[in-house]
C-alpha cells in the first residue's frame, strides 16, 4: 500500500476517528434525550435529525467551500475542537446546567442545543475535508482510494459501537458523549496536529484545483435548484431516506421500549457490519444493471425489511396487555428487528452507490462536481423531516395507548414508515417512465 502518501493514510485515520466518535453515541442519542433528560420523543428526534443531521448533510457544499479557502488543515483543526466541546457538553450537561440554573429539574434545551450545533457543524466539515484530502492524493487510483475511505467509515463505525457497549454498560448512557466521543474526537485532533499535512494534488489527477468562493457556492446551489427534474428526483430520494433514518431515531425508542436493557448499539452494529461484508458482492451483483434499476431494487429491499418489524404484531390475542406481542415474545421480536436492520443496509447497498454514480452521469457537462456537490440533500430531507416524523409516530402508536392502558399499536407505526418507501418507488417509476430523455 506504498501508492499512496502518508497524508492520505492520515486523512484516513482521522476520518475513522470521527466516524467512531459519532457512532459511539448515534444509537442512544435520543435515548439519552428522552429517557435521561425528560424530553419527548418528537423533540428527542427533532434535535438529533432535524438539527444534527441537518447540519450535517445540508452543509456540506457551503462548508466545503471555506475548508478551501481556509486549508483543511487550519478547518479540521477548527473542526474538531468543535465535536470535542460538542460531545463534552452533551455528556456532561446533567452534572452542570443544574447548579448553573439553580433549579434541581432545569430544562436542558439551551445546552442540548448548542452542543448539537458544535456537533453538527464540525460534522459538517469533515466529509468534504477527508473525501477532498482522498481526492487530491489519490491521483490515479482514486477508485481504490475512495473504496478504502468508505471501508474506514464503516471500521470507525463498528469500533465505535463496540467500545460504547462495555462504557455504557459500565459508566451509563451519559458516559458515551463525555469519555467515549470526546476521547475519540481529541484523537483525531492529535493525528491532525502531529500526522496530517495539507495535501496536494498527485500526478494524474488532471488539471489545476481552483477553488470555489462562498459566493460561487450560493449561486451553484440555485442553479442545482433550478433544475426541477432534479429536484424531483432528490425529493423522492429523500422520502427513500426517511425509512433509513429511523434506525436512529424510531427503532432506539421502539427497542428500549420493548427491552429496557436492549443493547440498541449492537443491533445498529448489523448495519456497519453487513456493508463490509457484503457491498463488493452487491457492487458485483448488480454492476450490469441500470443505476435506477438499482435503486430501485434498494428501496424495495427497505420497505421489505421496514414491513419484517409487523410480523411480531399481526398476531395480537390480547390487545389490553401493554407490552403484548401476541404469540411472539419480546426477544423474538428483537430477532424480527435484526432482521429489518440487515434489510436495510442490504437495500442502502444497491441504492446509496449508485445514487451517486446516477447524479454524476446525468449532470449537465461541466457541473458534475456542482451536482454531486448537492448529492447530500436527499439524506439532509430524509433526516429533517423523517427524524420527527419518527417521534411522532412513537408518541401517537406506542406512548398514547401504553399511558390508556392498551395495546401496542406497532404494526400500524412500521407501515406508515413502509408508506415513505412506497411514495419514494412509486416516484423513480414516475422519473424513469416521464421525466428521463430516452434516447
């Protein structure tokens, strides 16, 4: 692996860091919002998908921009600063607001808040640093260069839920943010400060790198939104990433609801795991098909697996036992749940990869960077409108009738998550048969 420079291994390396900060906390975040600090699941997951992923996936094109004209060495620095006091307030926040309200039950919103935006906008700032870093020093092999950076994420993934498990288990769910994330997060502060260096293009990459003003960007993101076709297309997209979302936001609430001691970080661990295994065999399997076609067979491998979760409850003998499950138990359910999560990362497996090579390929010559620049925004719809839509179906499906003393209604709250999965089908069949120029 001598192709590559050391800047690329250490861009790597950082991005592994972050990536195992977050992941460390992602499964419990509107646990601990809900459960630790006494706020509703709406709002629980409004703040974790609204506000941080929204930041995250939505600010990309303009944060990306000041990475170039601030060096992303000066930005990640920035950068993790940010995630370190982040994480830290998040995580410590039940030990000092009290005492700075004077209140022994305050509300938390005012430091929840500022510790998601520290958060959100530091996440913000690493993809378009790391992924450009493997752009400029990958030259030649940038498949290969890019195939290692995503194989990272999902390492950094896997190992940050793995130390989260036994801390967790150990120290509680607020230790996660203050040891766990925050040492993960000075991490890769350390290796930024000490090991990376501001890359340089390589040989072969092709052409001279002229960055974009922030001005330049603002206009780009209007004339990506001028084009209504597109527009159409990352909508329905979005409504696709509205199922995905949930393994966040619905499935934590709905897996502690069923088992107070379920380990939510290491049924998320499905996830990860599965896309190492198995997305070279996917990406084999599905190679000679249409990018739509892929996409299309991903989306209905996720409604598929959303649908698995109403199994346990098609059943119901007795619908006045809260926790009733009918002739399945709670852990056999859990099992059902497995399941669905492996569903959805083998959908996101045949639809994600190729929803970037799609908007590549039909990007007006000259702006493919322009349109792959907004290729996020699907994930930041999904997230803005399908974290809360989760909270809500909670409330309205589980809450409500566990508080009058019925039933579980969760086999009602699984399909109308399906339902997004549907619209978003039913909407690529619509923009492949009418609005694609056949030709």
């Amino acid at each position: 692996m001598n192709k590559f420079p050391s800047t690329f291994w250490a861009a790597n390396t950082v991005e592994l860091f972050e990536r195992a900060a977050y992941y460390a906390v992602a499964s419990f975040v509107v646990i601990y919002f809900h459960e630790v600090l006494g706020m509703s699941p709406t709002f629980s997951t409004f703040l974790n998908g609204t506000i941080l992923w929204g930041l995250i996936y939505f600010l990309p094109p303009l944060s990306g921009t000041l990475a170039d004209k601030f060096g992303f060495k000066k930005s990640l620095s920035v950068t993790f600063v940010l995630l370190f006091l982040g994480y830290l307030i998040v995580g410590t926040v039940k030990k000092f607001w009290p005492s700075l309200t004077g209140t022994p039950n305050p509300d938390y919103t005012l430091p929840i808040v500022v510790g998601i935006v520290l958060i959100g906008i530091g996440g913000s700032f690493v993809k378009p640093c790391i992924s450009g870093t493997v752009q400029k020093t990958s030259g030649v092999n940038a498949a290969l260069g890019f195939a290692i950076f995503y194989m990272t994420i999902n390492v950094g993934s896997m190992i940050g839920r793995i130390v989260s498990y036994f801390v967790r288990v150990k120290y509680g769910i607020p230790a996660i943010f203050s040891y766990v994330a925050t040492g993960f997060a000075f991490l890769g502060l350390m290796v930024i400060f000490f090991l990376y260096r501001e890359p340089q293009y390589q040989e072969g990459e092709g052409g001279k790198y002229k960055p974009k003003t922030l001005g330049e960007a603002i206009i780009g993101m209007f004339t990506v939104l001028k084009n209504l076709k597109f527009v159409f297309f990352l909508v329905v997209i979005g409504l696709f990433w509205i199922i995905y979302v949930q393994i966040y936001n619905l499935i934590p609430l709905f897996l502690r609801k069923i088992d107070r001691n379920a380990p939510v970080e290491l049924y998320t661990l499905v996830n990860p795991v599965s896309i190492v295994l198995l997305q070279l065999l996917i990406a084999k399997l599905s190679q000679k098909w249409s990018s739509l076609k892929s996409i299309m067979v991903g989306i209905g491998i996720t409604i598929a697996g959303m649908l698995v979760n109403t199994i346990p409850f098609l059943f119901s003998m007795d619908p006045s036992k809260p926790l009733n499950l009918g002739i399945i138990s709670p852990p056999l359910a859990g099992a059902f749940m497995l399941l669905s999560i492996f569903s959805m990362a083998l959908g996101e497996m045949f639809a994600s990869p190729r929803i970037y090579q799609y908007i590549g390929a039909i990007a007006p010559k000259g702006q493919e960077g322009l349109f792959l620049g907004y290729a996020n925004l699907p994930l930041a719809l999904g997230t803005i409108v399908g974290a809360p839509l989760g909270g809500m179906l909670f409330e309205k499906f589980i809450e409500a009738p566990l508080k009058a003393g019925l039933g579980m209604r969760a086999g009602i709250m699984w399909a109308i998550v399906a339902l997004m999965g549907v619209f978003s089908l039913l909407g690529v069949l619509i923009y492949d048969k009418l609005l694609v120029e056949k030709g």
